[in-house]
C-alpha cells in the first residue's frame, strides 16, 4: 500500500469525498477504520469522489482513506469452476463458515484458494519460445473442464525452466530467460477487455435446445442477446434452461441485483443440476456470481464486470462461453442512485446520460475470436432486462436493443395462459439468420431456412385472423382459412410449447425441431389435399395419429419415430377425405 493517505471529506451514501489523496481514476482504495474496499471514480483537483462497495453506514468525516496503487481486478486460475462469488469475488461459502449468513464490513477474501495443491502438467520444454497468451500447462480443474494455464499478456520470451507436479497457484511452474517467473494465477482488471487476435464473424449458432429459440430466433456463438419481461413471465427459468441445456462449454451466471428469494432458489437448485451432456453436476463448468438486492449498489457494477472477465478468460483458452446476466435492469438502477449522489444531470427518467455507452461497453465484449493461442473461442451475452411494467420503452429496454441482435421478449398474457416459454413470437425476433442459414443448410437440413419462414408466415397470419374471429367467430371463416387457424393452434401447443421441467421435453436438439416443424407443414398440406377431395374439415384434423404425434414428444426416442408417425397420419387423413 501507498504510505499517502487522505482523509474522508463528505459522505453521501455509497458515495465517499476524500482529500489530501493523490489518487487515480479507478484505483481501488480502502475507506475509514475499517478498510472498506472502494474505487476512485472521479477527481476534482485535490479532492477523490469514490464508490464504496461495502455499507458506509457508521463511518464519519475525518477518517483516513489509504491508497492501495491497484485497479479493481480479479484472480484468475484453477478454482474458479464451481465458485459462489459475491459481486467483488468474495467466494461466499469461504465468508458464511467466518461469520454466518450475513457479510460483515471490511472484510477480505481471495477469490481462489490459494492454499489448494493443483496437479499441474507442463505442456511446453526448456528452450521453446513463448509469448502472451500462449497455454504453457494444463490443469485438470473438474471432471469435465482442463483448466490451461496461460502465459500472462504482455508476456513473452524464452522457457528456462518448467516443471510438472504439485503447486498452488502462487508457486512459480515456469521461468523465462529474462527471469520473470509465472505462477498458475494471474491478475486483470475489470473494466479492461482482455486481448484476442481477432473476431469473426457470427455464423456458429449457440444451440439451447429451446425449439422457439433455436427454430425462430436462433441466436450466434459470440453474440448477444436481450431478454426483457414483466415479473413472473420467467425471465429466470430461461435462463436457468439455458445455462443447462445450450451447447457452451462454460457457464458464467450473474446474480446481478436479483431478489434474496430468487437468488437462492438459483443457488439451492444449480449444485443440483445435471449436466446433460456429462452425467455430471453442473456446477463443474460453473461460475456464479450472487450480487441480491440488499446488498451494497455499487458491488452490482463490480459484479457485471466481474463475470464478464472472468468468461473472457476462459474464452481465451478456446472455450465457448455463456454468460447470463440477470437482471441488467438492477444495475442501471445502482448507476441512476451513484449518479445522483453525485449530482449528475439526469438524463431519461432519472438515469446517467451515459448508460447507453455503459451498456455497449459490457454487450460489446461478447464475441467469437481467434485467442492469442490462435484458438477459437466465444463470448455469448445473455441479459435479461425487467422493466418496470413490462413496459419496454423505457430506457434500459431501449438501450439494450440498441445493441443485441436477439431480442426475446416475454409476455405476461402469455405466462398467464400457462404458455412457456413465455415469448412472444409476433414481437421477438433475431438478426442473425441470415449468418446462420448456411451453417443450418449445411449441418441440418438444406431447406432449414424456408421452412422457418413459413412457420413464422403462418403464426403472422394467425394474427391476422385472430381479430376477425373475435368478431365474428372461427365459424364465419372460409374452410381453408380455418385450417390455418388450427395448423397455426398446432405451431403454439405443439411445437413452441415447451415443458422446461420435463425431462424429455425440456430439451430438443435442432434435428428434431427441423422434423416436428416439418410435421407440422407435412399436415397442412394433406389436410388441403383431403378437403379438395370432399373430406370435412372436423374429420381431417381429428385423426388420431395427429393427436399421437403431438401427445408422444413426451416420450424418449420421439425423434426416431416422427416420421412413421407422420405416415401414419398422412394415412389416416386420405382415409377420412375417402370415408366422406
């Protein structure tokens, strides 16, 4: 620590006026007696306005400010997978077993154990060339995950010694000629994006395994994604589904602001979860990072920067990273109190004029890259926004998809109708198809995109529809429009309906999407065939192997027996227009 200390001038809330301090911007520095942790984020001459990220209640002016000569950075290395951190990277088990449930102040903890012995295996010999960025070992961190243990940016020379074995992260494993020594752990400031080569395009698509997701608005490896809803219409169960089910390889989960309910249900569940892929718990490939609402505001900025880098991190070692932020809504209402005890001009309905380029500055680090390793690896943002009311004008929402490409809105009429997941198809949508149709034409099937298209046709027209019939009713329309309506009735129940508890129904891969969705085209255009034949409408959609292809997506191996259902109820739709 500097031996120049200040002392505090003013107090407003999470807000701390130090003088006598020659401090700069974003040094994190320890307020009052009690070394509460806090970061400069304004000078004016000889007076530092800091943002405290503890409570402040109790401390008085006149107490010394101390200057620790850091940014606000976080630990990175082997023990980071499986962690509970709070919004600074304090794990939270390590603090409860010190003083229980509730954090006290001024209160230090490292974000890795730095005691813990990792088996460490050397992936680079004496005498090779190594520069920033580069893997120089391997750890195997959980059952599922090798953690690569890379040379720190901005490093670089020749290896003069390496060895494998035992080490904690703070031992040295590697020396180089120039005698720097790397340890397993490095350090990296928060708001500074870590380096990459170069980013591509968006043209892999993150797969979830959520048929309205993935079929209508698919959303890229790398890209960033929106997700506004009122309360209750399940903001955090997609999420939650998301975080288990989609085809990344880490997952970063932010806690950002989120109600103490809600935030433990969150944490009692994950521990438990399944991975899918593995057969092993979830948690392996796991971060989380609980910032609840009663806990200081200015720890909900740290948080959301906390996560980001931690998942920039592991994108550096060629992983596919997801990162869910629930709810971006809670940080920009901490940024609206800090810029108002700092008497900034408000802008729109109270928050900084700078909460657009805030946004933009955390969705802008998503992305797909080429490491420095020369490896690909990703960045997927997840947001989720909770405007107040459900009313997406406001500016958080705005702000938002000003930025995403994926805009998944949640309805509340939706949610009541016990229809999930809860998004509405007629407002959402996603700007990434046109990048993606190729990949879905080479890997899926080569009229992939069409038959999106034509699903989504048919919800539009649906619509359309739907407000003559409250007028008149279903049975003032001519018969073929009828049949929209029930192919469209089909589309919802069937096919973007979706049990997110149901062990078989919670997830589809894309293959069996492209089938059920092809199902759905596949009686259309019989049921047309049959009533130009003379066959009754009532007849044709009754079949029972129709209700058999609905009702059996419920049950294991669905995918196998699509298509001898789908024949089955071909049959069965020629026999009815026969009958008649």
């Amino acid at each position: 620590m500097s031996d120049e200390n200040g002392v505090i001038y003013r107090i407003s809330g999470p807000v701390v006026t130090a003088t006598g301090i020659r401090s700069r911007m974003y040094e994190v520095v320890r307020v009052g007696h009690e070394g509460l942790m806090g970061e400069v984020i304004e000078l004016h001459g000889d007076k530092s306005v800091i943002q405290v990220y503890e409570d402040t209640s109790g401390i008085r002016p006149g107490e010394p400010v101390v200057r620790t000569g850091q940014t606000l950075s976080v630990q990175l290395g082997p023990g980071l997978l499986t962690q509970i951190y709070d919004g600074i990277q304090r794990p939270l088990p390590v603090l409860e077993k010190t003083m229980g449930t509730f954090i006290e102040r001024g209160v230090d903890a490292d974000g890795l154990d730095l005691e813990k012995v990792w088996d460490f295996e050397a992936t680079v010999s004496v005498g090779d060339e190594v520069e920033s960025g580069n893997v120089i070992g391997t750890v195997q961190e959980t059952e599922t995950i090798v953690h690569k243990v890379m040379l720190p940016p901005g490093t670089s020379g020749k290896v003069a010694s390496i060895e494998s074995g035992s080490f904690n992260v703070t031992q040295t494993v590697c020396t180089l000629d120039d005698g720097t020594e790397v340890q397993m752990m490095q350090k990296w400031p928060v708001r500074s994006p870590r380096p990459f080569k170069q980013k591509y395009a968006p043209d892999t698509p993150l797969v979830t395994g959520m048929r309205i997701l993935d079929f209508l608005f698919p959303l890229a490896k790398g890209g960033a994604a929106g997700i506004p809803g009122p309360f209750g219409s399940g903001k955090t169960v997609t999420q939650q589904s998301l975080a288990k089910y989609s085809d990344a390889q880490i997952v970063v989960y932010i806690g950002c602001g989120e109600r103490g309910n809600e935030m433990t249900e969150v944490l009692d569940e994950f521990p438990h979860l399944i991975d899918p892929n593995t057969g092993k718990p979830l948690m392996n490939r796991t971060v989380m990072i609980a910032n609840t609402s009663n806990m200081p505001v200015a720890a909900r900025e740290a948080s959301v920067y906390t996560g980001i880098t931690i998942a920039e991190y592991f994108r550096d070692m060629g992983y596919d990273v997801a990162l869910m932020a629930d709810s971006t809504s809670r940080w920009a209402e901490a940024m609206r109190e800090i810029s108002s005890r700092l008497e900034e001009m408000p802008g729109e309905e109270g928050y900084p004029a700078y909460l657009s380029s805030r946004l933009a500055e955390f969705y802008e680090r998503a992305g797909r890259v080429e490491t420095l390793e020369g490896e690909d690896g990703s960045v997927t943002v997840i947001g989720a926004v909770s405007p107040p009311g459900g009313d997406i004008s406001e500016p958080v929402s705005q702000g938002t998809l000003r930025i995403v490409k994926v805009f998944w809105g949640l309805d509340a009429g939706l949610a009541r109708q016990r229809h999930f997941p809860a998004i509405n198809w007629l407002s959402s949508y996603s700007l990434y198809p046109q990048s993606l149709d190729q990949w879905f034409r080479d890997n899926i099937a080569t009229d992939f995109p069409e038959i999106r298209t034509e699903i989504s046709s048919l919800l539009q027209v649906e619509a359309e529809l739907q407000e003559i019939v409250q007028l008149v009713g279903s049975d003032a329309l001519p018969v073929d429009q009828q049949l929209t309506l029930e192919v469209a009735r089909m589309i919802r129940e069937f096919f973007l309906q979706q049990n997110g508890f149901h062990e078989v129904d919670a997830y589809s891969g894309l293959e069996q999407q492209y089938k059920m969705a092809k199902a759905v085209l596949t009686f259309q255009d019989s049921a047309k065939k049959a009533l130009a034949a003379g066959g009754q409408l009532e007849d044709v959609v009754n079949v029972p192997a129709r209700t058999n292809l609905m009702r059996d997506r419920f049950e294991p191996g669905y995918i196998d027996r699509v298509d001898g259902l789908v024949d089955e109820m071909n049959k069965q739709i020629a026999a009815a227009a026969e009958d008649n």
